[in-house]
C-alpha cells in the first residue's frame, strides 16, 4: 500500500517598501524568507535591495506549492488598489486559505 506523503504549508506574502512599493513571494517559512529580506542578505530579492525598511503586510497559508504558486500568479496580476483592499480585508481572495497572525 502507498504511503501518503506530508504536504508541507506554504505561505503568500506582500511585503511593503519604503516607497510603498508591494512585493509579493512565496515560502515554506515566511518568518526566515521575511528577515532575508529585512537584513538585505545575500538571499534578499533584487527588487527589494536598499528600499527598506521593509513591513509585511499580509500572509496567508495555502496547502502546498501549486497553491501557493497559482495564488501568487493571480495576486501578481491584480492592480494596487486591489492588493491594497487585500491587505485591508475589505475584499476576498478566491481561493481557499488561512490568514497568519502578523503580530
């Protein structure tokens, strides 16, 4: 009999610039992905290098990758203002996930 293979969580996130600029990714650890960022380690994505400081405003919990990667292709292609009423929970995303505690 197959043994079921454990799907790890992955995490969407949107990170804001100082020029309020929004950068969206995914991981597996957004916690360790958010302080590569913050710290401008050599693992820090190029579009975020020197604008910091850098919040995270949103986090949200999928099942797995293909989840994660979809939500974040569908993400990428909605304007600002709708990213922005995202992060303020005045409107749905149309997937199913779970929003992390930022604090």
């Amino acid at each position: 009999m197959p043994t079921l293979k454990s799907v790890a969580p992955w995490y969407l996130y949107v990170i804001e610039t100082k020029y309020k600029h929004l950068y969206t990714g995914i991981t597996t650890d957004w916690q360790r992905r958010f302080n590569e960022h913050k710290d401008s380690s050599a693992k820090t994505a190029k579009a975020l290098k020197g604008k910091g400081p850098l919040v995270i405003k949103l986090c949200i919990k999928l099942k797995d990758r293909r989840s994660a990667m979809q939500a974040e292709i569908w993400l990428k292609k909605q304007n600002k203002s709708r990213k922005l009423a995202i992060i303020n929970n005045t409107s749905e995303l149309p997937f199913e996930h779970s929003l992390v505690a930022l604090n």
